[in-house]
C-alpha cells in the first residue's frame, strides 16, 4: 500500500487541529478534525480556495444556526429545518462545494446543550476554523507539491508504458488479456495527466508569487499531454480497423517501421526536454514529417489499391501522431534555447 502526499497531510493535520484544541482547552475538538479533513486539497491553490469558501459558507451556516437556536431551538425537527434551509441557500448562491462542512457546524452550534447555547456555539465555531486553518498551513509547509516535477516524472512513465504497445501493436506479440488491461491503465494515466497538468497550471495562474514558472514551458506541457494522447489514439485505431482489414506482410512492415520510427523520436524529444540529447546533433534535423507524409503516400496507395479505409483511417492517424510530435520538438527547441 503506497501513502501518497495528500495522505500524510491529512493525518498531520488533523493531528496538529486536536493538539491546538487541547491546548487552548477548547471542547469538542474532533470539530477541528472533521474540518481540516474536509479542507486539504491536492493543491495550495485549491485549499486556500477551500478555505475562503468555507469561511464564507460556514459564517452563512453560523448565523442560521444562531437564529435556528433564537427562534426554533435545538430539537431534532428544528435542526434538520434548519440544515434544510442552508443546503437551499447554498445551492441557491452556487456554494455547493462547500455544504458538507457547513452541514457540520450548523449541527455542532444547534448541538448546543441547555443554558450553555451561546458559548458553546461559539467554542465549536471556533474549534472548527481552527481546523480549517491547520489544514491550509499544513498544506504550505508540509511536502509542498513539487507540480513540474511531478508532472515530467508522471510524462515518462506513461510515455514508457505507451512505448511498449505501440511496439508491439503491429506484431500482435502481446496477449489480448494484457494489451486490453495496459490499454486501460494507459487511458486512466493520460486522464490523470491531464487533470495534473489542470492542477498546476491553475496554481501558476492563481499563485504566481509563490509558483513562478515560465509560460513557454507550460506550452511544451501541454504539448507533451496531446503527443501522449494521439499516441494512445493510434493504438486505439489499431486495436479496432488494423487487423480487421487482414493486412499483408508488406503492409505489416511498413506500419510498424513507420510506429518504430515515431516512438523512436517521441523518446529522443522528450530526453531533449531533459538537457540529455545535444540540441546540435545531426540526428536531430531529419525530416520529421517529409519521413511521415512519404508513409501516408504509400498508405494511400494501399488503400486506393485494395479499397481498404481502415488503413487509411489508421494512416491519417499516424500522421496526426507525427504531427503532434513535430510541434513538440519546435516547442522544445525554442524553450531549451530561450533558457540558455
């Protein structure tokens, strides 16, 4: 079992919101944790998002709470009237997010004992913004999220898992059971890539002053993204036209010297990105796509030749893929020398 960052914060900082609540002797701390359980984020962005939305929230939910327990009291009909009420306002200014803590407080507040309502209202509004902001403090200075990092690290891995398919797609050597079970990881890595890339790009844009990042280099992210994409686009096309059209010999070599020869210079652009390939060496300055449109002339004339489509459909493909690859090497060229 692998504890990943998000994980450990989370214990750390429920553990710190208990140790602050007993120290300052406030009641009803297990508050603090379900709050700060309900603030960590995958992102210092987004917790501090988290956090102003649920201050916002849980403020509203603090002053129905404090009327519900004026006018209505605090038995069982009375709360569930008032909770009713919130969740509707809440929804009604778009601060649905945020109910479930809010839900949380409005419950500790209207918990309220006897003559004791006011002060222990306040002691579990307290004991929960307590949490609230552990969370966000825990989040900063606890493994701070290193986002490029991450993400070329994440890159890599996917480029390697796709590398082993796209090589072995032609040659039909793996066993269906295996290709459909790495298909499907590979699908879910590249959605959890994108979703990176969103977290990331949305932290440099909201929090410029602690992430300063250069925006070329988050182009040549995105490209890296959309290179892994139609990557995994071809092997999808494969997987469903390839064989289905009974490929000869001839067009068996030609498709996989042609996927050879992509997934070839998919790994030399991204060693590029890294500073390990020189960016002078001759090997560098083929004729990346002239290469490919020569292997879409012969796929076309297969196709004119046999009739068959699903050839040229998985041509049009491949060139798309070269294409993708293409951009992604100009983009590095001109980020690596813009940095020199």
């Amino acid at each position: 079992m692998k504890l990943g960052p998000r994980v450990i914060k989370t214990g750390i900082a429920v553990t710190f919101a208990l140790y602050i609540c007993s120290v300052l002797n406030l009641e009803s701390a297990v508050f603090a944790g379900i709050a700060a359980i309900f603030t960590i984020q995958p992102s210092i962005y987004r917790t501090w998002k988290q956090v102003w939305n649920q201050v916002q929230t849980n403020v509203l939910g603090a002053i129905i709470a404090f009327l519900g327990l004026y006018f209505l009291g605090n038995d069982p009909f009375s709360i569930g009237l008032v909770i009713i009420i919130l969740i509707s306002i809440s929804l009604k200014l778009k601060m649905g997010e945020t109910i479930s803590l809010t839900v949380v407080t409005v419950l500790a507040i209207m918990s309220a004992p006897g003559n004791e309502d006011w002060l222990f209202a306040l002691n579990r509004f307290i004991v929960t913004f307590i949490g609230m902001a552990t969370a966000l403090l825990v989040n900063i200075f606890v493994y701070p999220p290193n986002y490029k990092k991450n993400y070329v690290t994440k890159v890599n891995e996917i480029f390697q898992s796709m590398s082993i398919l796209i090589r072995t797609a032609i040659s039909d050597e793996m066993t269906e059971k295996c290709f459909k079970e790495q298909m499907e990881k590979l699908e879910n890595d590249i959605l959890l890539l994108d979703e990176q890339f969103m977290l990331f790009d949305e932290e440099r844009e909201n929090m410029a002053k602690l992430n300063n990042m250069d925006v070329r280099e988050i182009v040549v992210f995105k490209q890296m993204f959309k290179s892994l994409q139609q990557g995994f686009i071809v092997l999808e096309d494969i997987d469903s036209f390839y064989f289905s059209c009974k490929p000869t010999p001839e067009e068996n070599q030609l498709f996989d010297q042609q996927l050879e020869y992509l997934i070839k210079y998919h790994e030399l652009f991204l060693l590029k990105y890294d500073g390990k390939i020189k960016m002078d060496l001759p090997s560098m300055e083929v004729e990346f796509m002239k290469q490919t449109e020569v292997f879409l002339e012969k796929v076309m004339q297969t196709y004119n030749e046999g009739q068959k489509i699903q050839m040229a459909v998985i041509g049009a493909s491949i060139y798309n893929y070269a294409f993708q690859l293409d951009r992604l090497n100009t983009l590095v060229e001109h980020y690596m020398k813009k940095s020199q």
